[in-house]
C-alpha cells in the first residue's frame, strides 16, 4: 500500500533538570492516503509530542529528536531544511489544535486570517483569496459567512471558533490533517458536529487525518485504524473494527472497561487504577506490568516489541503474553 506517511522508530526525549523524559520512545506507523487514523491513550502518553515532532513544532531544547525518520511525499519531515519543511507545513500537512484561541490571532478577523494563507501561499488577489475564504467558511457549517469573517474571534462561541480553525487548516487543501484533541474543549452536540464535519470533508478531499483523542467512542465513530498509544510506545494497532471486537493489549482492554459510554470523557479514562508510570524513570520490561492484571514475572523483565498477532493484516499487539497465544 502506498503510504502518504511512514514514520519509522520516532524518539523524542526532553532533556530537563531533572532528567530524560522519554515522552516518544520508538514510535512506528504509517497513513494512506484518504486514511483516518486515531491515536489513543491516557494523558501523557505521547499523542501531542508525537504529531507536533512531526512538524518540528517542539520546544527543543528540552525536546530533541534521538532518532526516527518521517516520509512524507518523498521527503523526511524531521530532518529536511526548514525551508522544506515551510512548503509543507500549513500547506500540505495542516494541523488543527485542542484550544482554538490559541491557533486564532485575536487582533485579526476571522476571514483574513483564513484568507491569509491563501494570498501569502497561493498569491491570490485579495478579493479571490477572500471569496475561497468564505467559501471554505460556507462548507464548515459557518452561517452566514461572508458576514461572520468580519468578525474577531473573541466574537465567535467556541464551537465557531473550532469551525474557524478548521476552515483555515482546510483552506489549502493540505493531504494530511494532524488532529489534537481537536474537539475535547467543546459540548458533547458540537463535538459531534465537528466530527461529522472532519469526516465529510476527509471523504470529499481524501484527506488522511490523524486523530488524537481521549475519546474511543470519537474512535469508533471517525477513525479507520487506531494505534493505541502508553508511555511513550504504541502497544497496539488496529482496524477499528477489529479492536473494538476484541482488542489484543490488556492496556486496551483496560481502557474499554474504563468508558461506560461513547461520551467518555478524560475523568473516566484516568479511572484504570494505578499511574502511568514517571516518563522519566527507565522501566525495564513492559511499561504496563504495575497496573496490568495479566501480569508474569517475564513481563518485569522483558521488555516486549510491538509484533503482529493473531495471523492478520495491521493487527500487531506489544504484549508477550498475547504474542505467546496465552491471551
Ligand atoms: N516541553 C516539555 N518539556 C518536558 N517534558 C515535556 C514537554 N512537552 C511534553 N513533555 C512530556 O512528554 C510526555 C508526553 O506528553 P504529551 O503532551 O505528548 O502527552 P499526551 O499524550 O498528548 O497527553 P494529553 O492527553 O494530556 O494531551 C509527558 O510526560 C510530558 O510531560
Ligand atoms: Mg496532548
């Protein structure tokens, strides 16, 4: 299969006082295109570090890259130029952020700030970039939006807001979306909203999005594949389908049990008893042995990769019980 991006090992530690954190610790995967990806796991795992490396977005220092490879379209986003990367970033990998406020510039309206990329990037004339503008704000559901881009996003609600940010994400018709929380700030109706939104416009542009979330009830409704994401490493992969009929990690499992409903929130997921463990203390073995109720002695010791299982296509697990067929 052809991939749009191939990430292969990606490490990211922070360099602090008091140590290395390894917030990314040996991170692989890849997304087709028109594919929807979800990445999922308990706060701190590694979902923000993971797609901001991506686009060097990263605080470094403390942050460095320690290893790692991304192709995107023929080119390694981590270590190109940077002004490679400028051509890509915003332009064909577009990146949408948990709080709007923050991607939004409160002393610029609405429509200049989705029309700017337009007339910077594309050279639009000012009126032409500010019709697709309005037009982009149409087709994110913004009533009456030829009116509303004279507006300061201070005037917006937050769901407008979001519509906002994703209308500027969207406007240059980027191949991949990183998502980040793009819907946790808002109510369970305009989250929705906006999922159906993510999904009918990913299906129009085939548009590969990655979605990080809390959420696996935002997972089941959006997302084609899932990687599920603990301390720092991808501990299973899967179809959708297939993860949700059974899923193949017991940190996993844990998490189902943990959402009594599709509206699971970030309260109910931290409810899997015990703590992810300090990313900076080296664990030797696997990294959820203190919290999993499968655990063997090997499991303190060996620290287990991330292999296929069960004889199927993307299906991997990174536990050795269910690699040894005991689970
Ligand atoms: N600038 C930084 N300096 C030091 N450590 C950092 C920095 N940014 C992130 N980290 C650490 O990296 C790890 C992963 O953080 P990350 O933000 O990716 O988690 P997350 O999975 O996105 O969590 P959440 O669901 O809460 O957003 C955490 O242990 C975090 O403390
Ligand atoms: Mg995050």
């Amino acid at each position: 299969m052809g991939l749009l991006l191939d990430v292969e090992d990606l490490r990211v530690y922070f360099h602090t006082r008091n140590g290395v954190a390894r917030a990314v610790d040996g991170v692989s995967f890849g997304i087709g295109a028109g594919e929807t990806l979800g990445l999922v796991g308990e706060s701190g795992s590694g979902k923000s570090v993971t797609a901001y490396a991506l686009l060097r977005l990263l605080p470094m220092p403390p942050g460095r890259i320690e290893s790692g490879e991304a192709r995107f379209d023929g080119v390694d986003l981590l270590h190109c130029t940077e002004a490679e990367l400028r051509r890509i970033r915003g332009r064909r990998i577009a990146m949408v952020f948990q709080d709007p406020m923050t991607a939004l510039n409160p002393y610029k309206t609405v429509g200049d700030q989705v029309a700017e990329p337009l007339r910077v990037h594309e050279g639009c004339s000012g009126a032409e970039a500010w019709a697709r503008a309005a037009a982009m704000m149409e087709s994110v559901g913004i009533v009456n939006a030829a009116e509303r881009m004279r507006s300061y996003p201070h005037e917006f609600s937050g769901g407008m807001r979001q519509r906002a940010t994703i209308a500027m994400a969207l406007v240059m018709r980027p191949g991949l979306l990183l998502a980040d929380e793009p819907t946790t700030a808002l109510d369970t109706t305009v989250q929705a909203q906006l999922l159906a939104l993510i999904v009918r416009i990913q299906r129009e542009q085939n548009l590969s999005v990655l979605l990080i979330t809390h959420n696996l009830g935002v997972v089941a409704g959006v997302c084609d594949r899932v990687l599920v994401m603990y301390a720092g490493r991808i501990v299973e992969s899967a179809s959708t389908e297939a993860l949700f009929e059974r899923p193949r990690h017991p940190y996993t499992q844990a998490l189902m049990e943990a959402v009594p409903s599709v509206n699971a929130t970030r309260e109910v997921l931290y409810s899997i008893p015990g703590m992810p463990p300090d990313p900076l203390q080296l664990i030797e073995g696997c990294s959820f042995a203190s919290r999993c109720t499968h655990v063997v002695e090997r499991c303190r010791c060996q620290t287990p990769a991330l292999l296929p299982v069960d004889g199927s296509h993307g299906r991997a697990s990174a536990c050795l019980r269910v690699q040894w067929g005991e689970l």
